[in-house]
C-alpha cells in the first residue's frame, strides 16, 4: 500500500463517481479503477459497491475513510512541520546573551525576530561572554550576545551596538553636582570594575580612557555583574564607569554623569556583538542573522 493509493481512495470517496474522480486526479479512469481494486485486494474487504449507475462506500470503506482523512491530514501537516522548520519558521533556537544586553539591543532584537517568526521558540540564556562561548562550542547556545573581542576562529562576530561611558556616582558623592565630570578629577577615586579575564572588552577600554586622562583607576573591588556595581556604587564603596545604557535601570543612591570630551573613537566605546559558530548556521539561526543583521 502506498500513500497514492490512499489519495485515489478519498477523491473517489469524495467524488462518488470514477470518471469525475480521474479527471480530477489528472489520470485515466482504467489504471484509477485498478488502483481501487489492488487497494480492495491488499486489505482484503470491498470499499465501494459500484454498478453502471453508481458508486457508493461500503459500511468497512466509510470506517476506512474517517481513518484515512486523519492519516492524510497528520502526513499533511508533518509535511508543513517539516518545510517550516527546513526554512527556520519553526523550531527552537537558544541564545545567550551578557546581562548588559538587555539595557540596549537585546530587547530590540528579540522583538524583531518573534515578529517575523512567532512560532520560533526562544530559550535565553544570561551567561558571561566566556561561559558563552563554552556553550557554544558545546552546541548549549546557537547564538550568543557578547562584549567583544574575542579572537578564536572557531567564532564568528558582528558589532551590533555601540555606546559611549558614564561615571556612576553615589549620589551623596562631592562632585554628583556637576552636570559632566572631567576624568583628571577622578584619579584618586576607588573604582569598582569588572574583572579584566571576564570582561575584557569593558575592562579595556574603561582604563584606556583613564590612562588617557593622566591615570590608571585604583581599584577596589571587582564584581561580574553591572547590577552588582551599580549596588555597591549605591553604597558608598566607590564609584565606576559603565555603558552609557546602564541609565535605563534607575537605583535609588546613584546618579550618572556624562564623561567631558569624552572621546568618540570605536576603541573607546562599550559594543554587543553578536556570536555563532563558523560554518554552523542552522535554517533557525541564519533566519535569526537576517532579521536582526539585515543581511542574508
């Protein structure tokens, strides 16, 4: 038994009439009626009772094509499931993103792709841009949303945000009344910074434009997290300078202060980018770099 065999049963059921129901299978009526017979005689009882004047289903064939009708519309839709997921428009892909991501672009991102393809499952991860890429050697993450650099050519990158710094202060601070600060008044201050092994590509440039300003931040205490900074700046621990995108999750004892001539150049500048594995671009994950890439 074939699955044609099957389709010439339910247009014949349909149709009642052998000659209406080869013209609309687009064949001959003769090989239509020896595909019935050859279907009767594999199952071993009749489907239809037919004579000069008509056709009609047997008790067993109107039982058959109610279980028929199902098989046909489960196959038809196993047969969309599997079209849709061959072109990305279903499935799952999992991505990991740094927790700084959700102040900016992530949120961008992520509304973009569920909008061109709703049936996507979407299953994040926050994990810090080292973990990220464990996993995505591991095959954990499709794609992953990071502080670069990172050089490992096993990966793939693409910058998808920039922005400049500000300076957390605790808003008890001496200088939280001026509307910008000039770094040369922040030499002898304590720092609260993200460890350079984690964070490389915020811990770089952040010293870089200090170094710029005549010195090197004296750092009192690490922490991975920017909430955590942002929480300890409240504190009265220290104070930081963190992307300007930190501004969209207000805590009470801290303010924010723009950085005076703060230079504008792509190596001073906090960045996401994007990562995924090179030469392993699911239909799911190229669907996702053209939505929020814009390229194919």
């Amino acid at each position: 038994m074939e699955l044609r065999h099957l389709r010439y049963f339910k247009t014949v059921a349909a149709e009642l009439h052998f000659g209406k129901a080869a013209e609309k299978l687009h064949i001959s009526q003769p090989p239509l009626t020896k595909q019935i017979q050859d279907l009767e005689a594999e199952l071993e009882f009749k489907l239809f009772t037919r004579n000069n004047r008509s056709v009609v289903l047997t008790p067993a064939g109107q039982a058959f094509l109610i279980e028929v009708n199902q098989i046909l519309q489960q196959l038809d839709r196993a047969i969309d499931i599997g079209r849709k997921t061959s072109r990305g428009e279903l499935g799952k892909i999992s991505i990991g993103f740094v927790g700084s991501a959700t102040y900016n672009i992530l949120p961008v991102m992520l509304q973009q792709f569920r909008d061109r393809y709703p049936h996507v499952q979407i299953e994040l991860h926050e994990l810090t841009t080292d973990r990220q890429l464990i996993w995505l050697r591991e095959g954990r993450i499709d794609i992953g949303s990071i502080r670069p650099p990172i050089i490992d050519r096993d990966f793939v990158t693409q910058v998808v945000f920039q922005e400049s710094f500000v300076i957390a202060l605790p808003t008890n601070h001496h200088l939280a009344a001026l509307d910008e600060i000039d770094l040369t008044l922040l030499a002898t201050e304590p720092f609260i910074l993200f460890p350079r092994e984690l964070a490389p590509g915020l811990y770089d440039p952040i010293i870089s434009i200090c170094q710029a300003a005549g010195f090197s931040p004296q750092v009192v205490q690490e922490c991975i997290q920017m909430q955590t900074i942002v929480s300890l700046v409240s504190a009265n621990l220290g104070i930081s300078i963190l992307p300007a995108s930190i501004q969209e999750a207000q805590r009470q004892g801290v303010i924010y202060k723009p950085i005076r001539s703060q230079t504008t150049s792509i190596d001073k500048l906090a960045k996401i980018a994007l990562v995924w594995r090179i030469g392993d671009r699911s239909p799911i994950v190229n669907r996702f770099l053209e939505v929020v890439l814009g390229t194919n």
